[in-house]
C-alpha cells in the first residue's frame, strides 16, 4: 500500500503559514502589472516580490482597454478592386482605405469582405475568402504599407490555416 503525504503534515518543510505567505506574495505579483498604468511615477510603484515571481505572473489586458465601439463602423474599409492578369492567372487587387488599415475592432474581416464582394462579386469563391482574411489579419501587420493585397482565384481552397501557412499564397509563391 502506497501512502502519500500530505503537502503540509509533518515532514513535509511547508506550514500552513508559508502556504498564505506564497499566496499573498503570488496575489501582489499579479496586482504590480496594475500599476503600469497607473498615474504613479515608476519610482513610486515598488515589489518586494522575487523577479522570477512577477515574470511568471500572467499579464492580461484590462477589459477598459479593449474597445466596445468600433471607431470605423461608418467609414468604408476598402476603397476599391482591380482585376488584373498576373502570370499565372487572374488577380483581384484590393486596395484598402486608411481606416481598413487601422481597424482593430474584433470580426471586422467579414465587413471589409462584404464590401470587397459588393466591388467585385465575382471574386465570392472559398479560396479568394481565405486569401483575404489571412492579408487582412496577417498581412496589415507584415506589411502595414502594401499598396494593395493580391488575390487569386486560380490558388487551391485549403482553407484558413492552411491559408496562412503558405503566407496567404496557397499553390505557390506571390508573383
């Protein structure tokens, strides 16, 4: 029969009092990343806690820093599309407006795609939806000043990840 111990009887180095004192230096390590944003100096905020404490403290975002309105709801996310004749095939050209650039609000991809579809309808197909959503999430962060984001209808629908894996050009590099 195999007996465990337990973590604070006899013989196991921890007391119930050290139990509380971890746990109330792990809450103040949690509580320092408040103070970031806090009107305090730096100098002011202080920890006593050890710096591998703070370090494995999550860090989580205040929910009053994530936007509950969208400050682009009423302005248009792409400004225009071309088609043109790319080597390999045609290519859809989505042209963003600045707003389409700098919009963080959550889920908006599927917005800025119902208007790219009301530009050009015919570029509706699984594969061109994916493309867009991967230059919308991913490619706006890569390359925040690309003129225009290429889709093309002749690449393989492999779906989102996929998608993204093959850096928004599935079936082959960007050409």
């Amino acid at each position: 029969m195999v007996r465990q111990r337990n973590a604070t009887g006899p013989g196991s180095g921890r007391h119930p009092s050290a139990r509380i004192s971890r746990a109330l230096l792990l809450l103040c390590a949690a509580l320092v990343p408040a103070a970031c944003g806090s009107d305090l100096p730096s100098s002011a905020v202080r920890s006593t806690a050890p710096a591998a404490t703070i370090i494995a403290a999550p860090i989580s975002t205040p929910m009053a820093a994530v936007p509950n309105i969208d400050p682009y709801a009423d302005v248009p996310l792409i400004d225009h599309t071309t088609w043109t004749d790319g080597t390999d095939g045609a290519r859809l050209l989505v042209f963003p407006t600045q707003a389409g650039r700098r919009e963080a609000f959550p889920n908006t991809e599927e917005r800025a795609w119902r208007e790219v579809l009301a530009k050009a309808p015919d570029a509706d197909t699984p594969g061109m939806r994916d493309q867009f959503v991967c230059h919308w999430i991913w490619a706006r962060m890569v390359q925040p000043t690309k003129e225009s984001w290429n889709l093309e209808p002749w690449r393989p629908a492999v779906g989102y990840q996929a998608t993204v894996q093959a850096s928004c050009n599935p079936g082959g590099p960007e050409r």
